[in-house]
C-alpha cells in the first residue's frame, strides 16, 4: 500500500511538471518559473542517469499525446482497434543533447500521413545552425562515451531493446502512420526486426576480442579498434526506424556519437522512439536533426566535424554525398539503389506442392512494403518453358493482395510514402505501356473508398516486357513488376547482370547445382536461394557497382564505425645498433 502511495504521488509530480512545460510553451516568461523549470527538468535527469532503471523511463513515456479525434484527423486514422493511442504530439523539435529542443530559425513543417494526406503533426526545419548545436552535443558526450566500457554500453543498448520490445505495438502504429505500409509488417517484420538489432549488436561487443602478433621474443603488434568520433547519418524514408536502427545499433555499439537525420517524408516515427529510449543514453550520444536535405543533410554530411557519413537512399544523391566526404577524407558507407533481378527456374513446376507455393509467394514479394525496398524483385526472370503456367498462379496471387486502410490487420499493400514517391510510379506506370509492354494485372492508381480518396495507392502491377525496356532498367520504388522471358540458364545469368546495379538478387530452383553457380555468378551483394526480403540482424546486407559502397548489418559493420590503432611495443632493453 505504501509503495502505490509514492507511486500516485510521483504521477501526481509528472502531472505538475507536463503543466509547467505547457505554459512554457504558451511564453508564460516570468523568471521564478523558467527556473523551476530548469531545476525540475535538472532534478529527473540527473535521478535518470543515476539510476538508469527502465521505471525512470516511464516519467518520459508518460508524455501526454494528442487523440486522434483532437488531432483534427479523420476516422480512417483512428488507432483505438489496435488499442493503441494516436502515438504523436502536435509538435516536434530536434532532439539534441538529450532533450527536444526548438529550431533555431522557429520554423517546422508540415508532417502528413500517406494514408490519407491528412496532417498528423509538424517537425521541426532545421539548418545549419541546428546540425552545429547537434554536434557540439555529440563531440562534448563522445569525451565520455567514447571511453565507456564495452559491458555499459552492451548493457544500455540491451535495455533499449527492452524499452523497445514493451512499445512495440505504438512504435508500430506511428511507422504505419509516418510511413503508409501495412501495420501487420509493421508488427511482423519491421519493429521486431529493430528490437533484434540492437540486441544482435549488445551482445556482439561481448564476444569480441582484440589480436596480437609476435613479431619476435621481444617484439608484439597489438591491434586495437578504436571508435571514429562523431558521424553523421542520414536515413530513408521507406524503413524510417529499421533505417535508423541499422545506423545507430552498430555505431554505438562501437564507441561512436551520432548527428541522425531523418527523411523529410517521415520525420516523426523516430521521435516517438526517443520519446521512449531517450533517458536511457547519456545526452549527445545520440541527437536527430530533422528538416530537408539542402537544408540539414548537406551541412551535416558536408561538415568536417564528423568523422564518417553513412547515408541510404537514391544513388544519385549517393554520388553527392562521396564528393562531401571526398573533401572532408573520410569514410563512408553508401547503400544506394537496386534492380534485382527474381529468377525463376523451370524444375519448380516439377511438383504442385508447397515448394511452388513459396516460390509464387516470392514472386508477389515485389509487393512487399509497396515495393519501396531497395532489393525490390522488380524484375522477375521466368523460363520459358514454364512461363504460361506458372504466370498463371502468380497473376491469381497479385490479384489476390488486399489493398486498403494500412491500420487494418488484413491490408496486404498500403499507401506510398508520398505524393511524389506516387507521382513518379505512375510516370512509369504511363512509360511502360508506352514502350509496349504488356500490362497483366494493375497498371494505374488504386482507387479506394471510405476516406482513403486522398491517400496515395498504387495498384500492384505486373508488366510482360524484355530487359532493355527503361522500366526494367530504372528504379521504380514502387509495386511493379517487369517479366522478362529467359531460354536457359546462360540467358538467365546474362539478363540478370545487365544493370548498372547488383543489391540483391532471387533464385529459385530445385537444383541445388543451379542455385550455386547462379548464386556465384550473379553480380549482387545478397543472393537468396529460394527465399526473398530475408534481413537477419547477422547477414550482411549490401550491394556491388552503383548499389553502394559498404555493407550494413552484421558484425562486420562495426569495423566501418572504427579505426585501427596500432601498438608495436618492444620488450627488449639493448639498442638496435645503428646509430
């Protein structure tokens, strides 16, 4: 009884403190409370890094958020069946040095839901200004974090897992909003995957150990890896938290601070997430700036105070972002586009069975997240032989795909990201009847009902065409499918190397000889034999030629985030003789 007393009354001291907040806000400048302000605010951080406890977390979490009926939005964003309350707050600012914080201009922008273009909340527009406070932050935390034991940080990245795995469910419904995809990936694939990250990465610095050579009996290299410093990261917006989560699980992991910034498409999903985890790092290790690439990413990814830039995203901004770091010699990672090539071998249709009921499913995987997916299979390469029958079940099954409301559990396919992002599919939706290919199935806008009119939905499309078509050579990022007809095994191989990228790459087959020599032969960081959209936290995921430059995931990871230093030490006590 005594413990639910303290309890009320600390709920109660929460609800105190929310209010000060407000009538800050509300420019109530009177000193006596700018400095309760100050000292309360002092106060609970400084109780939060001392105890470092996942119920310090809770005062943060307990952040009040807007309903989606006070929000002004329309049913069609109502969270409540999914027992989820509306995730966002009216307002964001950045996030730097551990507290949300106004742009310096004053300026925000506009944040609305792909599902039906309704405004969900405002972020804020950042500029240099703002990526120069942001990296004082980080440069001043790196003199402490830099130097934390590995066990600290694998243990606070543990707990962030934790915080995140508790949420899931909210972490989702803001993805699906900020982003448009279906809420059953967002619960099934996206934030489980995130959890796993940071996990994967906790317990990888654990297990690692460090190397020396002997170079005689008095002489020993030792080699020590070393964090970078302070880098700059800048994410997409087709995975905005796994994106995000892929830059920050192993940069941390590795001793380093971040400046993240997040696309303008959808900027709000991972301030939830700080909202969340916030308090459980030492402020400035990690700070997001948010805003539009001229604005915030270039002065980030052009600033000689960061130490390395890892950006995803298209490889024409790709090729701006080597120049920026070319200048600055320092390190990058590039995760750029993709035309992967889905192979389909005539051995699958040996057996009606549940093999080739998977490999249909895989041919619908160009679906997947609305084909906003780097490694999108958007070039399917079937067999001739097998061609007419096989196709057959796969235009059934694209059929089949339900697309409505991305918060209903049973939407397959949701909204593009954005007005622009449909725009440009349907430029090629219009390009590739022009070239003469032949439509399938789909093959315009998806027209839905029920307050979805103004959402962004693109019918899932499937295109009959040859691989020098410019649908089946330029990067779409959207539900579309180009089929190209292949003879033999040669042909198949030839087809699928006749891109300017290599990310990923489908094969499928019965034979287990086939699988190896295509897997080898094909010019891709990632083939995957039999499966497809598999991203485990321990695979690397990466690509060849205009893909990128890097790999993302896996333990190798940590070695883009570090540098090696070098002791050669020597135990001997007699000079060499030379001098």
């Amino acid at each position: 009884m005594l413990r639910k007393k303290k309890k009320n009354k600390a709920e109660i001291k929460t609800k105190k403190k929310s209010k000060l907040v407000k009538s800050s806000r509300k420019k109530i400048k009177t000193k006596k409370k700018v400095v309760t302000k100050k000292s309360a605010t002092k106060k609970r951080s400084k109780k939060s890094r001392k105890n470092n406890k996942l119920k310090s977390i809770k005062k943060t979490r307990g952040v009040k958020k807007m309903s989606a009926e006070a929000m002004k939005v329309s049913s069609v964003l109502d969270t409540s069946h999914l027992k989820v309350k509306f995730p966002f707050k009216t307002k964001y600012g950045n996030y730097i040095n551990g507290k949300f914080v106004e742009p310096k201009s004053g300026k925000y922008f506009d944040n609305p839901s792909p599902i039906s273009n309704e405004i969900i909340c405002s972020v804020a527009r950042s500029n240099e200004k703002d990526v120069e406070a942001a990296l004082d932050a980080a440069h001043t935390a790196f003199e402490t974090w830099g130097k934390t034991d590995i066990t600290t940080r694998s243990n606070i990245m543990m707990k962030i897992a934790d915080v995140l795995e508790k949420n899931l469910n909210l972490l989702a419904v803001a993805e699906c909003l900020d982003n448009g995809k279906p809420i059953r990936e967002c619960m099934a694939a996206d934030l489980p995957l995130v959890i796993d990250h940071w996990r994967y990465f906790a317990g990888v610095i654990r297990a690692e150990e460090g190397s020396v050579a002997e170079i005689s009996n008095s002489q020993y290299s030792y080699n020590i890896p070393e964090p970078l410093g302070v880098v700059g990261q800048i994410v997409p917006w087709n995975f905005p938290l796994l994106m995000a989560t892929w830059k920050l699980a192993p940069a941390l992991a590795a001793g380093n601070c971040s400046v993240l910034k997040p696309a303008e498409q959808t900027p709000a999903s991972i301030m939830v997430m700080m909202e969340l985890i916030g308090d459980l790092l030492p402020p400035g290790v990690v700070n997001i700036v948010s805003g539009f690439g001229l604005e915030a990413g270039k002065p980030l990814a052009s600033s000689k105070r960061v130490a390395k830039v890892a950006f995803t995203g298209e490889t024409s901004t790709g090729r701006l972002i080597m120049q920026y770091a070319a200048q600055n010699i320092i390190p990058i990672t590039l995760e750029l586009g993709g035309k992967s090539p889905n192979i389909f071998f005539e051995d699958i249709m040996e057996k009606d069975d549940d093999f080739l009921d998977k490999c249909v499913e895989g041919f619908v995987m160009f679906n997947l997240n609305q084909g906003e997916v780097c490694t999108c299979p958007s070039r399917a390469l079937v067999q001739e032989s097998i061609y007419d029958k096989f196709m057959e079940k796969c235009i059934a099954r694209t059929k089949a795909v339900i697309q409505d409301n991305p918060l209903k559990m049973e939407t397959m396919i949701g909204a593009q990201a954005s007005v622009e992002q449909m725009e440009k599919i349907k430029s090629y939706l219009d390009l590739g009847k022009k070239e003469g290919a032949k439509v399938l199935t789909g093959g315009a806008v998806g027209k839905l009902n029920s307050g979805l009119e103004k959402g962004n939905y693109i019918q899932p499309t499937i295109f009959e065409t040859n691989n020098k078509s410019r649908i089946s050579q330029e990067e779409i990022f959207g539900p579309v499918v180009s089929v190209i007809k292949f003879k033999d095994e040669a042909e198949a191989l030839e087809i699928a190397n006749d891109t300017l990228y290599g990310l990923g790459a489908g094969v499928w087959t019965r034979n287990g000889n086939i699988a190896y020599r295509m897997g080898r032969a094909i010019q891709a960081g990632i083939v995957w034999t039999n499966c497809y959209h598999a991203y485990p936290a321990h695979s690397p995921f990466g690509g060849y030629k205009q893909s990128g430059v890097g790999r993302e995931t896996h333990k190798m990871m940590l070695s883009h985030y570090r540098q090696n230093k070098n002791l050669h030490v020597s135990y001997a006590e007699k000079k060499l003789g030379f001098f």
